[in-house]
C-alpha cells in the first residue's frame, strides 16, 4: 500500500497520515471500507502502535475515518471533489522518479528493452510482406501525394471492415488514422476535456500519464486500483459520483501493465455507469491483438455511443511506422481531424500505404495468428524461469505481451535497475505505472525479450547475489 | 483595404467605422499616420461623404482618431493591450469562409491542386534514389525499432551539417524531428505561449492560422502587413510596443503566400527588436529550398538564440512522407522533446530511414538544384499567360514556388472558385491567408500546377466570360 521512509524528515505519524489519505484518494480504501488495524498496520509498516493509533486519531478528528467501539476504524463519505490535502507530495506525480521515466518514455536507446512495449525486430521480420515493400516505390513515393487529414480512405474502410470482426459496427467514416495510439489518446483528450475536468485511469496503468507535461489541457488525473478482471467497480462507482470525470481511460484486453482482461460484466457496468454519471470511455486496443483469450470489448457493448475505441499497427507490424486510428462517436469525428490538422495537418502517406497493402496482401491474419502463438510459448517460458529466479506472480492467468512481477524483498531494486541500464538492459520499476507510486517493487517484463540469454544471465545472477548478502 | 457590404443589415456608417478600426487593428494605419481623406475613402468605398464624415467623427470623439484642420485625420497613440472594441466580428477568423479554409487544409482530394502547397507527383520522381527505397527493407523496417523522441540521431547530425551551408551554427542536439513543419510550429507554440500571450505573424501569412481551434494554449493572434521585402516595420515596431507578443512566426525566404523575401537589414532590424522586447521568432523556411535567390536566414543572424528554424523535406521529396524538424536554442530543445513525447511519442522511423538514407545518397543536392530551376521556368510561364488572361501581379520579382495575383475587378470569384471546385480544380482565395479578411481578391497559384493544360483552359475559358458579360 505504502511504505515508510525513515530518512525522510517527515515525522513517522504524518507518513502514515499521509499514507492512508492517499489510500482513501486512489480509491484503495472507498467510503465504508474498514482500515487495517492498529496492530497489524503498525506490524507492516514496522512502527509503533502508538504512531498508527496517533495518525488514526489525527483523522478520525478531521472527519475522514470514524472509530466504532469494537470494530476498528472505518472510511466516512467524502464530500465535494477537493482533495484530502497534503495529497500532492505523498502521491502525485511530482514524485514519480523522472530519471526512470524519460528512459522509459524513449527505450530504443537500449540493446535489450526488457521493459519495453515493442517486440523484437526478428518477430516482425515477415509482417510486411516483400511483395508489399516493392509496391511501395510504384505507390507511395510514385503518386507522391499527402494523406487526406483524417487518413486513407482505402485504409479507413479496411479498418471498419475488419472492426466488424470484433463486432463494433463502425463505418468508415468514423475511423481517423492517427500516427500510433499515443496520438489517439491526446487527440481525444484535447477535444473532450475543458481545463480543470477530471480523467479517470486505473492504477496501474499508462506510463506516459505520470509525465506532468501532459496535462494540456490542464486536467486533473484521478486513478482507481486495477484488479485482475478490470478496474475495482466500489472505488470505480466512488469515483465517478465523487469527481464526475469527463473520460475513463481503460484497456479491456491485457491490459498494460497487468496482463489481465476486464470481464465482460464489469464492462458492462462500466457502459451503464457511463450513461448514467454522463463522461466517455477510451478503450485502447493497442495490444488486444495478442491476447490469446479474446473477450468482448468495451465499444462493442456500448455501441460507440460513449466509448472511443483506439487502436495501432506500430506493434503488430513494425514500430518503425507511425500508423494508429481512433474510432469516434460520429459527433466528434469533426472536431477530431480539425485537432489533428492543428498539430500537424495528415500523417505519413508512406506509411498508411504501407499498412493499406499489407491488409490487402492477405497474410496479416495469419501474421497476427504466428505472433500470437509465439508471445504465448515466450510468455510460459519467461515466467518459468523468473518465477523460480524469485519473481513473484500474483495472478496465475495472465495474457499477452507482459509479465507483472513483485521482485523478493532482499533485492534493492533500484540499484540493479542502475547496473541493468549500464549493461545496455532497459528495465521499467512498477512505480512508473502508478498514479499513487505503488508496485515499487514491480517490474514490467515484455515476454519478447525475457530469454534473451544475455538478460536471463543477467538477472539470474542479480538474484543469487541478493540471496546470497 | 476594407469593403462595404450592402447586403448585411449594420449601418453603412458602422461598416465603415469598423473598416477603419480594422485597419488600426491590423497595424495598416499605424500611430501617426494619416487616413485617406474623407472624399477619397467615400469614392473608394462607393458611399456617401456624409458616411465617411460620420465615421471619421465617431473615431474622434472616441480619440482613436484626430481631425487636424487642413491636414486631414491623423491616427493617436492606442493605450494598452485591449482591442479597440467590435473587432472581432469586423476582422476575427469567425468571418472567415470555413467552407474554403477546410478544403484548402485539405486538398489532396482534388485532381488539380493548383492553390495548394505542394509539388506534383512526377516532379518528385527521382528524388528518392531507387538504391534508397531498395534498402528500405533491410534498414528500416528490417531493423523494426521506434525512432528515438527526438528523432534519428544519424539523420539530426546531418541536418546540424546542412545548417552550416547556411551558416547556421547548431549542434545535432539541438535539432528535433518533427512530423513535418505545421507540427515543429504547434510544439514551439505549445512550449513558449501561455494562456491570453500575443503571438505575432504578418497579414496574408500562414493558412492555418485562421482556424479558430489551433489556440491551444489560447493565445491572441495579431497581425501586421507583410510588404515585398518583410514585414511593414512601422507596424511591426507599433505591434511589439503595444501587445509585447511572446512570439513571431514568420518566412524569410520566398513568404507564404506572396513570394517575397525579407531584406537582410528588415531581418537584422526583427532580431533586435526580439532583444529588446524579449520576443522569439520562428522563421519557416519550408519554402527556403526553392528560392532562387537566397538571402541570409533570420537564424544566422540571430546565432539560434532567440529564434527557431524550422524547415521540412515533405516539400521537395515528397509530400507522402511527413518528416520536418526544428532547431531550438539549446535550453528549449529539452522541452519540446517532451511536448512531442506527450503528443505522438516519437516520429517514423521509417520515413527518417528513407530521409536518412537519401541525404547520404549524395543526390539530394543535384536534386534540389534540378527542382529550383525546374520551378523558375514554370514561374515565367505561368505568370505569362496569366498576366495574358488579365491576373494583376503587385510585385515585379517575387520568388519561388507560388504566384500570388490579383483578379480583375469583373471576376465573380467565389463562384469561379466553387466551379473550379466541381471541376476538381482547388482554388484558394487570397481572404483565407488573411486575418483581417483582405486580399480577398487574390488567389494563391502552384505554379507547378498552372500550366497544366485542363486548368489553363479552365481558366482562360473564365477570365474570358468574366470579360463578355
């Protein structure tokens, strides 16, 4: 939940204040819920019973828990959409460690990106079939001509084609190419939300939301913990009568960094929660197409009605190109291809070529079929090995591209991060995933590159040595 | 300057009241100057001298104006930053014709783009090598990796290589890739202007200005006419001294739409005006290419430290490919690499690849020499038989790839436009460069497009109506 930092100078009974404010303002502990006890909370964090009692106090005199005689303390409502207070230093992103994170946000500097969201360039090596890239002089470069604004005609009616696959019934129309999902999700954020509205996300999730920079508009990001079949639905309902976000961000399928898939029932409520409290849903697709267990996805239930659906090709044929598409509520179509004109007019004609005859060429379902089966056999394997290395798997049925694992206690993590990222091995700490700086001990493993004998030798021997001291 | 319009339903005095509050707006009149005298402006406009009279002692007694007896009117001093009142329906972007704003961002989707900013296909035929596309599979989609956030470190150090032929000193850190140039411009206004800061640029300039979503963050646009040699530096001084801008956006070398370049002592005189009232610059030379006559760049003046240079290869390699970049003074480079991150993440490596590979073919030079002359013949054609078929041109010697003519008085112009428009010819007028709506009896010529024989024949067939009725 949190931890305690004795070099701080922040007096003992304040961190823990402090801590179980920022349980109560992620959602972790919902209006209701009963705190741990004085004893065993004490017990965790290694303090005294006299500091828990002490911070418990401190808030039960503040209105924010209420003692019951017998029972322990217990989460009272909270009322209007303020902040607890003294929330920003102990859990906004002014902490998130920003060394980790600007190597995260650009991994390709790496030989071995362990952490990164990209497979390997052999994985990839038939996804663009030669026949493809010897059009592409004829096509693309030969009719030299700017892409329309709101992309390839040809590719978006591909797109929609396929989408009905998934059973999202959209018309061409209402695909916007974009350049990757990256650009999806700030094209949909600059024309939803109005400054000072509030975007829901789980925790954890999106590394790139940790980046203070993001915030144009200047909204205000609040998160909710991400169990194994979706997002926690009592802090979930919590939060949206509490804040009234204008846009809940999610991955129904695997997702990132968890690996787990919303259940089609937490979906739903999702769906209805969204007509009812009035805001969007984002669903991003990105590496749905390497879950080996398909569920329905989110926009497939709503209709497109609240929900945009994102998408990208840069993972499943090669990120080297920049070519992703948003699927909107006819509404915003407009609004959305006029942002993307403002930021940089169209996308890469070459590119959206590229893709365009790759679809044609009739191998990409096949491609996606090969691909998949590989991540699984590379999944089995990588967790194999990392679990009996001393990685710790909370969910036993994960899916697609990542593993989540709770590194053992006796590691010091952030020093072998360092020792990694000087042996050329991009490494990303769980903390970057997470609004409220939990999973500090995390790591985010792409399968793709966990057996890479050069980062299993690697790691094994980073692991015996912690055993060993 | 400005026009009465019959039809609307405001006061012929008010129309012309407006009028002139539009011309001190835009920095036409400057402090001091004088206004045409009342009889001149009456026969100009087409109204009474009773009109102009009222209008004139209307400005007076709201001391935008003053009567000196036997002079004329002269322009005051305008205190502080506001507007002067009931402009922005006079001369804001909200006049302008969506309906052809939309289609000139837009023009792929004609057959014959002849106002648009881009070169044919089969001009461009060789300026990506056959050896390049050839290696194309090997390097870039072969060794399928993201490109880095700030793009190719091999393509930034040979751009940083480039710059010194024009001697502009920079370090390849200091060079960011961008998805082309409108997307360098966005991100330098995303870094440098807040909410409510004056952003400067000259009148007709840059299309994309006139829409209205492109304030993000909301800043205030102000404008000061360009004239053949730069920009109206009377104006230019008035418009610093009174709004002190944050920035200003402006094309040295063959300028958009007017074809002029920026004499070295208007350049020398912008960047100490930047000193002194702490201002950047943004000099666009995405046109640069195609001058025929270089003159010094803004940025080789100012030594990169005030300024940004921003310039594209989408121009003369081809449009399918969206690859630009800016150079930054070194301690703004930092920030706008995130401002890209938080946007799209990273550019295509695939198209940087293609770019790369072709600055290394050692062609790219020839190429671009090959293209200039290439244009400057079509320039001479074009501007034969259009001056022949009665299209005014202003200036005797602009430069590079567009015409900017004026149509004879007889021509009813949005109806040829719209005709061109079913003809799957695009016509773009000169109103949509303009943010205080002028020019609107100008059109913007490709003249790579003009002497195509299904437009010449379009628009000779036109002219020559125009004349008979």
């Amino acid at each position: 939940m949190f931890q305690i930092d004795r070099d701080s100078k922040t007096l003992l009974v304040d961190q823990v204040r402090q801590g179980i404010l920022g349980g109560i303002e992620t959602f972790h502990w919902v209006q209701g819920s009963r705190l741990p006890s004085v004893r065993a909370l004490a017990r965790q964090l290694g303090v005294s019973v006299f500091t828990v009692a002490s911070a418990y106090e401190g808030l039960a005199a503040r209105q924010v828990i209420e003692a019951r005689p017998g029972a322990g303390y217990f989460v009272l409502p909270v009322r209007g959409d303020e902040p607890l207070g003294e929330m920003d230093e102990a859990v906004g992103p002014a902490n998130v460690q920003g060394h980790f994170l600007y190597r995260a946000l650009d991994p390709v500097r790496y030989e071995l990106p362990v952490s990164a969201g990209y497979l390997p360039p052999d994985w990839l090596a038939d996804a663009v079939p030669p026949t493809v890239t010897g059009r592409l002089v004829r096509n693309a470069l030969a009719s030299s001509r700017p892409a329309p604004a709101a992309g390839s005609d040809e590719l978006r009616g591909a797109i929609a084609r396929r989408l009905r696959d998934l059973h999202i019934d959209a018309s061409s129309q209402q695909v916007v190419m974009t350049l990757g999902a990256t650009h999806a999700l700030s094209m949909i954020r600059k024309v939803v939300l109005r400054e000072g509205d509030y975007l829901l996300a789980e925790d954890p999730s999106y590394l790139l939301l940790q980046l203070k920079s993001i915030k144009q508009p200047d909204f205000n990001l609040i998160t909710v913990p991400r169990l194994r079949d979706g997002p926690d639905m009592d802090a979930f309902e919590a939060a949206v009568a509490r804040y009234r976000p204008r846009l809940f961000l999610t991955q129904t399928l695997v997702h990132n960094p968890t690996g787990g898939s919303t259940s089609p029932s937490k979906a739903q409520r999702i769906v209805s929660l969204a007509e009812r409290y009035d805001f969007h849903v984002v669903e991003d697709d990105v590496y749905g197409p390497l879950a080996s267990q398909p569920t329905p996805r989110l926009a497939s239930l709503d209709g497109l009605r609240r929900s945009f659906y994102v998408s990208s090709f840069s993972k499943v044929l090669s990120p080297a190109l920049r070519v992703g598409y948003l699927v909107a509520p006819t509404a915003l179509v407009e609004p959305l291809v006029e942002a993307k004109m403002c930021d940089l007019l169209c996308g890469s004609a070459l590119d959206e070529t590229l893709v365009t005859d790759t679809l044609h060429a009739g191998r990409y379902q096949q491609h996606l079929i090969t691909l998949n089966q590989r991540v699984m056999r590379a999944r089995a394997t990588a967790r194999q090995w990392l679990s009996k290395a001393g990685v710790i798997f909370d969910d036993r049925s994960p899916d697609g591209l990542f593993l989540w694992g709770r590194m053992p206690d006796h590691l010091d993590l952030p020093s072998m991060i360092e020792q990694a990222h000087h042996a050329g091995i991009f490494l990303a700490p769980g903390s970057l995933f997470s609004h409220g700086r939990h999973y500090d001990r995390h790591l985010r493993f792409n399968v793709a590159y966990c057996n890479v004998p050069a980062f299993k030798a690697f790691f094994q021997a980073q692991l015996a040595l912690a055993r060993a001291t």
